[in-house]
C-alpha cells in the first residue's frame, strides 16, 4: 500500500496563478484532510471531507476550494494564489467511525508563492 | 475553543537518557489524542493513539499516557537513540460525531547528542 499520497512535491507559483493540489489514499478510508503548516502556526485545518459527497469548511479556509472526487481522491485548488499561501501542504486521511480516527499524512507539498 | 501546548518547544539530550514530552489541551472533552513524529522535510508519521478512555498506549521504547481531566498527555521515550531526533507533535480531536478534525501543537524539536 501506498497510503497517502501527494502531488506534485514542489510548486512556485506567480501571484494571482491557480493550481490544484492532488492527493489520494489507498487504505479505503472514508475521511480526507487538507492542512497547512506555517513556522510559528503549527498546522491548520483548511478544508475536510467527512465522507464521500461531503465536504466542510476547517479553520483557514478562504482563497481555497476542494473536491472530493470519489473515496480514494480529494484535491485542494488555489484559484488565484498569494504570497500569503507560501506553505507546506499536507493531505490526511482516516477511518472515522470505525478505525478510532487515526490520521495518516500525505508527504506534503512545498508550494511557494511569487 | 480548543488549544494545544507542548513544552518544552525543543530539547537536546545525550543517547541513552530517558526523556518526557509534554503536551497540554484546554478543552477536557476530547475523542482521542494521537502522538506525531515529523522529520525535515517530510510528512508526519502516526507513532500512538490513545482514545478517550484509555489512560495510556505504549508501542516499543514510547509510551503515551493521557489524562482528561487535567488536559494532559505525556509521551515517554526510554533509552534515547539519534535517530529519534525529530520534532514531536501531539494533535487532539473533538469529541463530535463528524470530521473527526484535528487541533495541534506546534511540537517538540527533540535532538539526541552521540
């Protein structure tokens, strides 16, 4: 298996650009997560989806949107990027509700804003 | 609103020590808590979870206690090697029925000296 898994691994990306963020699971897990890590701010929940067909607003959600594509993908789009998204960016996913929650990250992606 | 400390923000200790990682959350009402590891540049990698009614999970030479009450857990690392040098984070989800979203610490930068 490969988990979680993530792309691309880097990104620079010219303000007002857009981009989507990839990531898919292979463990058959019903809910899926974007983070974001900056120093000083630890990580930040941006958007998850509890279940396929669903999905909700975390804590820093604006200047992002997400689709849950089917079970196994959920992908993150920045529609007009700013120097403010220069981070790393994690995708999680977990069992909720049968698996105890545990949550398993994606190896991140670098994304750097100009 | 749910916050999670951890202190020390980083520790250096020499190989073999024995050593505890904090970690404290404000809010008592939790659905479990799990422990992370993250090393530069990479994802995190799940080492414990401890549901809300057990008192502690171990895995090898880690140990991670958790009580509720007071907000605390604590993650036991015995016989110190170099390669635990990494940054340690404990994350803590709420006890609601969706999403099972995590809220972070900004971690423990642990190093171990040769």
């Amino acid at each position: 298996n490969a988990g979680v898994t993530q792309t691309p691994k880097f990104q620079v990306l010219k303000t007002g650009q857009s981009m989507t963020l990839q990531c898919a699971q292979d463990m058959n897990h019903n809910s899926m997560y974007w983070y974001r890590q900056d120093p000083g701010m630890g990580l930040r929940l941006i958007y998850y989806s509890a279940s396929e067909g669903t999905t909700d607003k975390g804590e820093v959600p604006n200047g992002y949107n997400v689709s849950r594509l089917n079970k196994r993908e959920f992908s993150l789009r920045l529609e007009s990027a700013a120097p403010s998204q220069t981070s790393v960016y994690f995708c999680a996913s977990s069992a909720w509700g049968t698996g105890g929650g545990e949550q398993y990250f994606g190896p991140g992606t670098r994304l750097t804003v100009t | 609103k749910q916050e999670v400390t951890q202190i020390p923000a980083a520790l250096s200790v020499p190989e073999g020590e024995n050593l505890v990682l904090n970690c404290s959350f404000t809010d008592s009402a939790i659905y479990n808590l799990q422990w992370f590891r993250q090393d530069p540049g990479k994802g995190l990698t799940s080492l414990l979870l401890i549901q809300s009614s057990q008192r502690e999970q171990t895995s090898g030479r880690l140990n991670a206690s958790l009580d509720k009450s007071s907000g605390r857990s604590t993650l036991y690392i015995a016989a110190s090697q170099p390669g635990d040098s990494a940054t340690y984070l404990c994350a803590v989800m709420p006890s609601e029925t969706s999403g099972s979203r995590l809220t972070f610490g900004e971690g423990t930068q642990l190093t171990v000296n040769p």
